[in-house]
C-alpha cells in the first residue's frame, strides 16, 4: 500500500496530515482510500473507490475541515451516502 501526502494543516496544539491511499486489488487493479493522522492518534479508511481523483478529492476536503481522526469514520460514511 503506498500513502501519498494530500496536505498539513494545523490542528489542535499540533499538524494533522492527510493521505491518499492507494493499494493494488489483485484481478480489480487499484483502490484508494484516505489516511489522518494527529499526533499519536490516526485513523485509515481503505478500498473506499477506484477513481482516485474522488478520493483525492475527498481527501482534500478532509483537510479544508481538519477533520481529525476520531471524526474521520462518520465524515466518510456521509460522504459514502451522496
């Protein structure tokens, strides 16, 4: 699995980073998923779509809102269901 850097922001006393996931699927090819990690804290949801530009897209709004760890899961699950 490789872990692609989207962005830093200053979260908190400290900087969360984002990550765009990319792992091979062996017979489907590539699935992304999204990475936060804060301080001692992280958080990954893998194999969410093979279209990386939404994932990274995903990814870049998790950043905007600096999202954290904790509430990595729920935004996700939204963002699932539009």
């Amino acid at each position: 699995m490789r872990k692609l850097l989207v962005g830093e922001v200053p979260c908190l006393s400290s900087q969360a980073r984002y990550y765009l996931l990319e792992e091979n699927v062996e017979g489907f090819g590539p699935s992304y998923g999204v990475r936060v990690e804060l301080e001692k804290e992280e958080a990954s949801v893998t194999d969410l779509s093979p279209s990386r530009q939404r994932v990274q897209d995903l990814a870049e709004a998790l950043a905007r809102g600096a999202v954290t760890p904790v509430g990595l899961r729920d935004v996700v699950d939204d963002w699932l269901l539009e």
